[in-house]
C-alpha cells in the first residue's frame, strides 16, 4: 500500500464543512444503498486543456466520533466497481478548524492499494503514485465545490 495525503482549504467553518460533507456523501447514496462517485483522474500533461478520464468507483463514508486532534473526521475508502483497473483506497476525510480565519481544511489521508500486484508497484513508483495525488486533488476540490456551492444557494 501506498501512503497518499492531500489537504484543501474552503470559505466556510468548520460545521458548514461538516454539514456540507454529510449532504455531499448522502446524496451519493443510491436507492439500493449503495454510493457511487466519478472520480476524475487527470491526464498527464493534458491538465491544461481540462482533460481527465473519469472512474465511477463504490465509496463508503462514515463518520466517527471526535477523537481530539481535528474537529471530525469521516472514515473514507473507495474501490473500483465491475472489472475496472482502479486503485483501491482507504483512509479518513478530517476537517480542521481555522477558526480565527473563518476557514476550515479538509485532509484527505489514507492508502491506496495499485492494482495489478507487481507490475502495479512498477508502474505506482514511476507515475501512479504522481496520478494518485492528482486524483485526491480533483477529489478535494469536487467536495470544496460542493460544499461551497451549497451554501451559496441557501
């Protein structure tokens, strides 16, 4: 497994952050129970152009209780559906608390597992790690955009 860690910072507190984290991922849920979100995986190089292959993958998102560090957090883990090369991931979505500022941070921390056993590892150290963090960036700020866009229209 692979470590992958990436934060953002959004224009809202803590709680809005919260609240608009718990809409985002119960929207996602489907009437069979089940999440499904389209990661978006941005082309190397292509970026500019705002050229990504999207991936929708399963992903589960639970809350857990305040454990003192950071205000919450949210155990996160998403794997691909169907025979989709994908890797797989988990870890916690925390949100901490710029207070002073009026802001707040979401970090996404966690591992990610690349898919075909050894020639994944091969293929993880020359660029899948670099398209991993690109993909938790995009995430991020799919969930920056939500959460901000939600409060604008309420």
């Amino acid at each position: 497994m692979t470590r992958l860690r990436e934060s953002t910072l959004l224009d809202c507190t803590a709680d809005q952050t919260q609240q608009g984290l718990e809409h985002f991922f119960n929207s996602l849920r489907k009437r069979d129970g089940i999440s499904r979100f389209r990661l978006r995986v941005p082309v190397r190089g292509a970026t500019k152009y705002g050229l990504s292959l999207d991936r929708e993958v399963l992903i589960q998102a639970r809350q857990v209780l305040y454990d003192g560090e950071v205000r919450e957090r949210f155990v996160i883990a998403w794997m691909p559906e169907g025979s989709v090369v994908f890797p797989r991931f988990e870890g916690t979505l925390a949100i901490g608390d710029e207070s002073e500022s009026g802001h707040s941070c979401i970090e996404l921390d966690g591992s990610y597992t690349p898919p075909f056993d050894g020639t994944g590892k091969i293929f993880d150290a020359d660029i899948g790690h670099q398209i991993a963090q690109a993909t938790a960036r995009e995430f991020l700020k799919d969930l920056k955009s939500a959460i901000e866009a939600r409060l604008a229209g309420s």
